[in-house]
C-alpha cells in the first residue's frame, strides 16, 4: 500500500507573515510621507500577503510524494502538473536539507538522486522531519542502503 507525503505549508506561511509585519512596520514609520494613502497601502500589502499565503497552501497539497512498493512517484503542479516515476533500483541518493528556519518548525528539504542526472530528480520542500526519516527509511531499506538517521 502506497504512502503519500506532502509539504507542510506551515514554514511558507510564517515567512510571509514576517515579512507582512516588517513591510507594515516600514510603513507605519514612514507614514508621513504616504499620508491620505497609509491606509490603503497597508490594506494592500495584507491582501497581497493573504493572497500568497492561500497560495502556499493551496500548492502544498498538489505537490506529494508516494512511496509505492517498486516506485517513487512524485507529482507536482497546480495547473501545469509533473510526474516523476522513479524504480527504487534507479536511487543513487536520498538525503535531506534543512533551514535554521526549518529546523525551527521541525520541517526539511527532500532530495533524491538518480545515476546520470545533472540535476535532482526530486526536490520537496518543507516536508515534515517525521515524514523525511520515514522516506528515507523506506527509500534506503528498498535500495539496501544504510540508513544514517
């Protein structure tokens, strides 16, 4: 039975919030200079930050990885979307990344790594740091590596 992963969109939000605050902040200290358009300003900033945030969370939930018993699948994408069919017997690497940021909220970066690829085969940000030792667990069992956790 496959096991399906996806992002955590915890990390993003925060992020977007910081900086909502840090703009509002600027804002409100140079507030003399905007004068009648403060409020409006302000007002569009948040909208814009709301607007990026439903984003981050909408994309966390089209961006998965499943763990099948002779394949990883990643899918990606919202309207454009990827696919990505890799055997278990193709892995040359599976690791994870994190963030002082990520590590914050107990998240990191998914990399897996195929023979003859220039570039990462897959790459999930912000995946829950439980669910990245599950991965690799299983990754590393089905490819008869160690696992290193």
């Amino acid at each position: 039975m496959p096991h399906a992963f996806n992002p955590y969109p915890v990390v993003a939000m925060t992020k977007l919030s910081l900086s909502g605050i840090v703009l509002s902040g600027i804002l409100y200290l140079s507030r003399d200079m905007f004068d009648r358009l403060f409020i409006q300003m302000f007002a569009v900033i948040w909208l814009v930050i709301i607007s990026f945030m439903l984003v981050a969370f909408i994309r966390s939930k089209f961006y998965s990885i499943e763990l099948e018993e002779q394949v990883i699948t990643y899918k990606a994408g919202i309207f454009s979307t990827k696919k990505v069919i890799i055997p278990y017997s193709k892995v040359t690497e599976a690791s994870f990344t994190q963030t002082l940021f990520q590590r914050l909220f107990g998240v990191g970066n998914l990399n897996v790594d195929t023979a003859g690829g220039s570039n990462v085969a897959i790459h999930l940000n912000d995946v829950k740091q439980a669910d990245l030792k599950m991965i690799l667990g299983d990754i590393n069992k089905k490819t008869g590596k160690d696992s290193g956790i």
